[in-house]
C-alpha cells in the first residue's frame, strides 16, 4: 500500500513540473518581454547589397545624364531653325578722306561709303540685307528677285522689312562701280560708288530742287573718245 502511494506522487510531480514551467513561461514572457534586436546581415551579404545599389545607382545617373544631352540637342535644333540667319551688310560707313568722288549737286544728308569690290555681296533671292544710311540709321531689306547679265553686272531688287511691297530697294553691281537706290518711309537713298569708295546720300525733296536757282536735274559728265 505504501509502495503504491509513492508511485502515485512521483505521477504528480511528472504532471505537476512541466506545467508549472509552462506556467513560469508563460509569466515572465509577459512581464519581461524581450526587446526586439535589429538583424545584423552578414559582412558579405550587406557589402552584394552595397554593390548592387551603386550599380543601380550609376546607371540612372548615366541615363539622366543621356536624357539631359538629348533634351539639349532638340532645344539647340530648336533654337537654331527659329533663329533667322545675319544680314548680310551691303557697304559700311567710311571716313569722307577715302571718297573718290564728289558729292551730287544739292545734296545735304550724306555720309561717306566703301563697298567691298574684292568680295561683293551678291544676295539671293530670301536673303537678308543690311542698309547703313546717314543719321546713324540703318534698314533691314529682303530680296525678292536677282538677275546676273551678260556683261558681268549683279543686280537684286528686294522691298524694306515690316513694309510688304511698300518701299522697293534695289541694288546694282558694275564691274567698277555700285549704284542703288532705297526707299523707305523718311524719304528715298541713293548709293553711288567708284572703285569701293562713294556716298549713300538721301535724295533731295522735290521741293528743295524746284527752289529758284536750282537745277531739278542731276548732270553726270561724260567721257568720250573722239578719232
């Protein structure tokens, strides 16, 4: 009898200790918890990653840069095909020493010109020109039409800029000589030169020439050769 009451605790505590250590668990898991740590990679893992991102990294940057070169590119095309070509520059303003011939009979405003007869501007057709006239100002005209004749000379006709068909310019190259004529809202312009030297004058008003005492003509000498 007393044998079998012996088994019987050793039961009981078989039973009782494992409960009582689930039971303990189960308290101090709850009470204490513990604190979550932070997971270390490994060395070789965190330096792939490493690797990886600057891979990664590197080509966005390489393609950025591609995409900024290419909206470059289009812009400068852009910018190119709405920017209208320099006018070219018919004659410049010159010091009045350099002029090789007088200046027309009743003539006021004028300055003195040189034409460069080495390497004439001969424009074509939707080219731009450029006009200096006296007083500092200067004209903008497009050509309109060209003609070379068979005796050498160059001539274009073109109309003043911002004015449609309203003031026609047009300018004519000998083979020593340049001559054109300009219109424009102030009044018309005369070119005349010899040898790359001359004068860009603005044309007298009718008035001025019909004043007593003055001719309305303009006399140009002539030379001949007589037997």
């Amino acid at each position: 009898m007393a044998l079998q009451g012996s088994k019987l605790k050793q039961s009981y505590i078989w039973v009782i200790v494992p409960v009582l250590f689930v039971v303990a668990w189960f308290f101090v898991s709850h009470n204490d918890p513990v604190v979550e740590q932070p997971m270390v990679l490994p060395q070789e893992h965190t330096q792939t990653m490493l690797d990886t991102g600057s891979d990664k990294l590197r080509k966005a940057e390489e393609a950025l840069a591609q995409a900024n070169k290419a909206i470059a590119g289009q812009t400068a095309e852009s910018g190119a095909a709405e920017t209208p070509p320099a006018a070219v520059t018919a004659w410049r303003i010159a010091n009045a020493d350099t002029a090789a011939m007088p200046v027309p009979n009743g003539v006021s405003i004028y300055e003195p010109v040189s034409v460069d007869m080495d390497s004439p501007v001969y424009p074509s057709p939707g080219e731009q020109v450029s006009l200096p006239l006296p007083g500092g100002e200067t004209v903008n005209a497009t050509v309109k039409s060209s003609n070379e004749n068979p005796n050498g000379d160059y001539s274009w006709r073109g109309y003043l800029d911002g004015h449609g068909t309203d003031y026609p310019v047009v300018m004519t190259y000998g083979g020593n000589s340049v001559f054109a004529t300009v219109t424009t809202p102030q009044g018309s312009y005369t070119l005349e030169s010899i040898n790359g030297s001359g004068w860009v004058y603005k044309n007298p008003a009718e008035f001025e020439l019909s004043d007593p005492g003055k001719n309305d003509y303009m006399e140009v000498p002539h030379t001949h050769n007589h037997d």
